[in-house]
C-alpha cells in the first residue's frame, strides 16, 4: 500500500506550515522524513492520518482516503506522541479500548504487549512512565491491529540503545515483509541506518524525495591532493568545475564524480597523493538541503 | 513460522525480528473490520477505566438513595400516595444531574486532554461515529445506573413511609416519573458530552453546562414577570422537570428551589421535545467543528 499526498498545504493563523507538499510513500520499504524543528513534519505526518485537515490537497492509500476502508486501523497505524494516554490507566486498559473498536481483544493484546517488551508492565498505571516506556506503548499501539502502513513521529526519542535497536530491527523486517513505513526523526546517523528512502522537508516545502544513496552521494564532494593541482584545476575549470575550497596542494570539489577525476588524473598523468568523497554522510547532505530552510538556528 | 516461537521472545524484543525471511515480526491477524458494537465496547472499556466514572457513579446513587431516606421520612407521617413515593424516589435526580453532567463531559474532554483522541480517529477516521459511540455509551450508563438507583430508592421509600411493598397500581403519572428520570440523566450526559466536544476543556464544558442549567434558571427574576414564566418553561432544567418531577402540586418543592415557579407549563410531550431539540442543536454543533478541527 502506498501513501500518495496531493499539494498538501496547511496555515495555522496566518503562518504557512506546509506548502504545497506533494510525495508518495513506498512499500516495502522505510521512508525517513526528516526536517529542521518547525518545518512541518509532525503537520504532514498528521494531515496523512486525517487528524490535521488540509487547507487544500488530499491524502489517498491506494488511491483511496481512509476513511472508504471498513478496517482503518489495519490500514494504517500511528505513533504521534508518546505520552497520549490517561496515566491513571493500564497499558492493557488502553490498548483493549483500542482494540476492541475492530473487534480485537485481550489475546492480541498480549501479543502486543510481549512484542513490545511491555509485558511486565502490563497492568502497571501508565502515569509514572518514563519517555521510553512511553514509547514503546505508543509503537505498541500502532502496531496492534497489524497495519500496511505505519507512520511514526520520532519514535526513537528517549528509546534507550537496546529499545533504538529494537525500533531499527523490527521497522526494517516490517518493510521486508511489504509494509509502507513512515518514520521522522532528526537523529541523522540513526535516519541513514534505518531508512531506504529520505524525504526532506523545510519551511513546509518537500525539498528531496530520493533513495537514501542518491540524497548521500549526490551532494557528496571530492576531496584531491596533488603536486601538480593548479593544472588539474585549470582542466577541471574549463568543465565548468570549480574549487569548493583549496588549501596547499589540497582541494575540496563538487559538481564531478570520483571516478571522473580519477579518470582525468590518469588520462593526464598527473599524480594524486590523494582522492576520496568527503561530506558525503546523510547529515552533511541534510545540512546542506535545509540550509535555507532553518526555522530555529543557533546563532542568529 | 508460529505465532509461538514469536512470544516464546517475549521479554527479548530485539530477538522478535525476523531473520530467515519467514517469520513474522508481527503476530498476523485475520481481516479486522470497525463495527459500531466494537466502537460501543471500545468506549465502554474507556469510561469504565476512568476513575472519575466510578465517583460520579457513587456519589449520584448515593445522592438518589440518600434523597429517598430524607424525604419518605419526612412523608411517613401521613397517608402516602404512591405517586408521593414516586416523588420521593426520583427527587434525588435535581442533586444526581451533577453526575451525569460530569461524566457526559469528562467522557470526551479526558481524551482531548490527554491527546488520546489522536488514537481514536486513528482507528474511526469517521469521527462522528466515534462521537455516536461516546454519546451512546454515556447515555446509557446514565439511564441504566439511575433507573436502578430510582427502583432502590422506591423500594426503600416504600418501606420507609409505611406503605410497605405495594406496588403493582402506578398511574401513568408514575410511570412517566419512573421513565423520565432516566431519561432525563441520560439527556443532560448527552447534552453536556456535546457542550464538551465543542469546548474539548472541563473546566470550560462544565461552567456552560452549570450555567444553562443553574445560572439561567436564576436570573429570568430579571425578565418581567408576564414572560419569565413562559421562558423558563423552555429552559432544559425545567423542561426536564417535567418529565421527572410531579407535574403539579406537592412534589414541586423538591425543585422549586432551581426552577421559578410559574402558571405556564409545558406538556410532558412538549417538554421532551424542548429536550430533543436541545440535544439536537448541540450535537449538531459538535459534529461540525469535531468533523473540521485538527486534532
């Protein structure tokens, strides 16, 4: 099942959260949708699930809104924040309640429960749970109706290592078995171990939409050491490549592949001392998309 | 692959995933479907795991009962009539309203609060049935816990104002007291539920509620005289008198204190339509902003 959001836009007052915002989301694999605090994520994530209403624009599963499907809670899961629940209630209370509106009951429950490592805590009032606990009963309920699409608002915040693990693990199998997996997070070495495709979002506008390979290497850039780099540097200029900093007989490029200069080296005879992708992690490139579009920056 | 050999891992989540291909993360389920008798017992598992039900739940028996001892007591006297003994056992209903009023409220205003709401339209994107469902649950539990309190105070109301347990000859003006108690429990529920679904706030919900039902009442000393009586009629406390309360003479004390006495009166049928209309107005107000807000 693939999510499909048509020109999505949303104001809160007069303020534009979400711009025009058009994407679709996978099976199969896990989608990462990362953007600065204040971009919109948690808006997108939740005009998808048809809690935010879109000023304009439309949000279809299958080519269908949610609420044309008799089983919505099979249809999609989610995990919005972590701690929407009344804390003087059970984790068992809760998700029962959940449940039993699509006539699950108490044994998928503990099947639940025991998936999620919450099952000594099960009758446990929920009131004096730390963030983690919070967590995994929120990833618990998600997946309680065993959904084709899960949409997941930071769903590793406050995991401890073993939980982040877990998440990881139980996210990518999900994928593996053909689900459609949404997940935001602003953790980037996390993002790039999880995900298969990213969707970068900034001041409300979709600023990529690529597999997590092409976000990485396409801004990546080519660090090269050479005694003879003022001539390779003069070759490359006249290929419109131009030097992104250049220290001694090191220089930083962007604009060319590895293998290209590489290939001109040899062709030319020149000697590298040096030649290797520098920049090229999710973070650099991310830093790089939303440069522009940083509503909360330190500094200013 | 078997579901055991999944929880067989319980305790060791990381151990769940799958590695061979085969098995699955997820115990599989069969093809769910979201039916109104799930979403009924879905919100009755909610309302019954709120603490607040069962103090507005005792305290609302407890006022009904306790209403029943005080005033066959003071009837028993005399010679009772068995529409007195009706009075006696519903009267409890101008305290136990407080109740209903609460638990309507609280039913949906706990989950705004705690943003749990979130998790309901997840699974009933149709949010006016998820409404429905609150309502009815709401509705019934206030019908069902005063008719029983009413048949407990009636039975004690008789024994204690000497007419002993003779029952069997209730006029129709008792039945209607003995059914429009309930209903009318029921009815401020429902009606305080939408008044909290438009405010999503108690403290909000509440002081509307209290104001429509106390406050106004009041202060129609401040009409003239020749009208107050025709307005306060279509107020809902005093429609709602009229269907729980004796529509004339002796039982009127029990709430003359909250309802201005006055020459003009509505029919019972009248009267609950007055209490259907309000019903109306409100929830149709609810549903239109609970069908637009972002939640």
């Amino acid at each position: 099942m693939h999510i499909t959001a048509n020109n999505l836009s949303k104001h809160y007052g007069r303020k534009l959260v979400v711009d025009n915002a058009s994407f679709t989301v996978h099976d199969g694999k896990v989608t990462g949708f990362l953007g600065p605090n204040g971009a919109g994520k948690s808006t997108t994530m939740r005009m998808l699930l048809g809690l935010h209403r879109p000023d304009s624009g439309d949000v279809l599963f299958d080519g269908r809104s949610l609420t044309s499907f008799e089983n919505p809670l099979q249809v999609v899961g989610s995990l919005l924040d972590a701690k929407a629940f009344n804390p003087h209630n059970t984790p068992s209370q809760y998700l029962l309640a959940q449940a039993a509106t699509h006539g699950l009951g108490a044994k998928r429950v503990d099947e639940i429960l025991h998936l999620t490592g919450l099952a000594k805590v099960a009758d446990k009032k929920m009131g004096g749970f730390s963030l983690g606990m919070g967590q995994r009963l929120g990833i618990a309920n998600a997946l309680l109706a065993d959904p084709q699409v899960l949409i997941l608002d930071e769903p590793i915040n406050g995991l401890d290592p073993e939980g982040v693990r877990w998440v990881r693990d139980t996210l990518k199998s999900l994928a593996a078995e053909g689900r459609t997996i949404l997940i935001s997070s602003h953790l980037m070495a996390e993002m790039s171990q999880t995900a298969d495709h990213i969707i970068v979002i900034g001041k409300g506008k979709i600023l990529a939409d690529a597999p997590v390979d092409d976000i990485v290497s396409g801004k990546g850039s080519v660090r090269v050491r050479s005694p003879q780099l003022p001539q390779l540097l003069e070759l490359l200029a006249s290929r419109s490549v131009e030097a992104k900093s250049r220290e001694g007989d090191t220089a930083v490029l962007t604009g060319i592949a590895i293998e290209e200069i590489g290939q001109i080296a040899a062709e030319r005879r020149f000697t590298l001392f040096e030649l290797a992708s520098v920049g090229s992690s999710l973070e650099d490139a991310y830093l790089n998309l939303t440069a522009d579009a940083v509503e909360y920056k330190t500094g200013e | 692959m078997s579901i055991a050999a999944v929880t067989s891992h319980d305790m060791t989540p990381q151990g769940t995933a799958s590695k061979n291909g085969i098995s699955h993360v997820l115990p599989p389920i069969g093809k769910t479907r979201l039916t109104w008798s799930g979403l009924l017992g879905s919100e009755w598992i909610k309302m019954r795991t709120r603490v607040s039900t069962y103090w507005l739940g005792g305290i609302g028996v407890i006022m009904m009962i306790a209403m029943a001892i005080a005033s066959a007591i003071q009837g028993s006297n005399g010679d009772v009539s068995a529409d007195s003994v009706m009075v006696m056992a519903t009267g409890g209903v101008v305290g136990a309203q407080f109740c209903a009023m609460l638990l309507g409220v609280f039913t949906i205003t706990n989950e705004y609060r705690t943003g749990q709401i979130r998790s309901t339209f997840n699974a009933v994107p149709k949010r006016l049935q998820s409404l429905a469902a609150k309502a009815a649950v709401a509705a019934i539990a206030s019908f069902v816990v005063t008719a029983a309190s009413i048949v407990v105070s009636l039975i004690i109301a008789h024994v204690l104002s000497g007419r002993g347990l003779a029952f069997g000859y209730f006029s129709p003006e008792g039945l209607r007291m003995l059914i429009g108690a309930p209903l009318y429990m029921a009815f401020i529920a429902v009606l305080s539920l939408m008044v909290g679904a438009i405010l999503r706030k108690s403290a909000g919900a509440v002081s509307i509620v209290l104001l429509m039902f106390w406050a106004l009442p009041g202060s129609m000393v401040i009409l003239p005289p020749s009208i107050s009586g025709i307005v306060a009629a279509f107020l809902p406390s005093t429609a709602g008198a009229a269907l729980y309360g004796l529509s004339s003479g002796a039982g009127d004390q029990v709430f003359s204190a909250i309802t201005p006495q006055s020459a003009f009166s509505l029919p019972v049928w009248g009267a609950f339509l007055v209490l259907v209309a309000y019903v109306a107005l409100f929830a149709a107000i609810a549903s239109v902003v609970t069908k637009r807000r972002d939640v």
